[in-house]
C-alpha cells in the first residue's frame, strides 16, 4: 500500500502547480526549471533538486538543476557511468540512500559525491506509458534528510511530470501538436469545468479547487480527468 500523502495546505499548492504545469503549453526548459523549483518546495528538506533527460548526443545530460550542487552530483553519475538517478531511470523505480556514508551500491559515485556535499539521495523516474525519458531527483545535504512521505510525493510528480515531458518533446521534434497533447488539451476542458463546479460549491478560488480535485483523484486511485469526469457527471444529474 502506497504511503499516505502528508495532508496540508503546503502540499496542496504544490500539486496545484504541478497540475498547471501538465496543463502548459509552455517550453521545456522554463517547464523543467519550474518542475525542479517545485520539487524542492515540496521536499523541505531538499537541498537541490533536478531533472535529467537524454541529451543532443545520447547521454544523459541535466536539464534543469537548481543549483551548482546538483549539476556536480550529476557530473559525477555521468561520468562515472553509475549513481542513484541513473539506477532509478534504468530500473523504472524510485531510488533511496539516507546516507551515502553507509551507502554501498555505487562505491566510485558515493565518495565523490559525498566530497561535494551530498549525503542522502532520492531519485525517481519518468516513466510514460512504455518509455522511461529520464528521472526527477532532490540530494540533501545530510544524512536521514528524506521520509518515505517525500519518496511518493517525488514519484508523483516524477509520474506526472513524464507525460509533460513526453507530449512537448515530440511538439519539439514535429513542430506540431501531437496526438498525446491534443488529447491533454481536450481533457483540460472537463478539468475546467470540475474547477467551476468546486469554485461554485464551496466559494473558493480556482488554485484551491483544482488543488481539491487533485487530492479526490489521489484518495480514489484515478487520474485527475477520471476524478473530473465523475464530479462533473454527478454535477449535471443534480441539476436535472
């Protein structure tokens, strides 16, 4: 069973901007720098956070970074061709070390990442659909600094943040919408209106309500369109 997403007011803006984001039109670079700024705020404390995509010339290659610590602790995976966001995307699943000082699985990464001042890791991937396009990860710097509460909410946003990821690569590559993001957009129109039912119910405002529909789709087990379609549904049979 999933760990319970930690409740608070905190939390539920951070979701409300990761659905903004999968919500976006907006480029890559300025998305994925948002996404890092995001996943720090969500993870207090996380003293970097980045993302790490395929490069122009097949490698991996940090995308965005929020800072000099997380460029050089994944300087050091690319170069020593091992480390937990490497492991992560290679084995489509969050990878976890609380302190690199006890920490085994990468005996040439782990000494020089602790020399740069990294001493606990969590790493997630991006996974869409069948395709593992890269991994989200946050280092703290110092040991015990992630709870398996920070673990989930980095692999959800890792999930979502893989679809975003996915859909403006390939607008990128043809230099029109494609299929995945038509449909994205198709389905913001019944987010929207869920938004509306939730803004008209309970008087709130529209980053409150899309907050509200995020944690109904979490608390069910669907995805945020399946959790607006219902709301939406059992909306209109009221009014009849």
């Amino acid at each position: 069973m999933a760990p319970e997403v930690p409740a608070g007011d905190q939390l539920m803006t951070v979701f409300a901007r990761m659905g903004g984001l999968l919500l976006s039109e907006d480029t890559v670079g300025s998305t994925l720098t948002l996404l890092t700024s995001v996943a720090t705020h969500a993870v207090p404390r996380a003293a970097g956070a980045g993302v790490t995509l395929t490069g122009s010339g097949g490698g991996p290659q940090s995308v965005a970074a929020s800072g000099p610590l997380v460029l050089t602790a994944d300087a050091l995976q690319y170069q020593l061709d091992e480390g937990p966001c490497l492991a992560a995307w290679a084995d489509r699943a969050v990878v976890r070390a609380d302190d690199l000082g006890a920490e085994d699985r990468w005996p040439r990464w782990t000494p020089a990442a602790r020399a740069a001042g990294v001493h606990a890791v969590v790493s997630a991937p991006l996974v869409a659909g069948d395709a593992a396009v890269g991994a989200l990860k946050v280092y703290g710097a110092s040991p015990g600094a992630f709870t398996t509460g920070d673990e989930h909410v980095l692999a959800l946003l890792a999930a979502q943040a893989a679809v975003l990821v996915t859909n403006v690569q390939s607008y990128r590559r043809a230099g029109r919408l494609g299929e995945d993001l038509r449909a994205t957009l198709r389905r913001r129109d019944v987010v929207n209106q869920a938004k509306g039912v939730i803004m008209g119910r309970d008087g709130t405002t529209e980053e409150a309500a899309f907050a509200h529909l995020l944690a109904l789709a979490h608390r069910d087990g669907v995805s945020v369109h399946d959790a607006a379609t219902r709301l939406v549904t059992g909306a209109h049979r009221r009014t009849r």
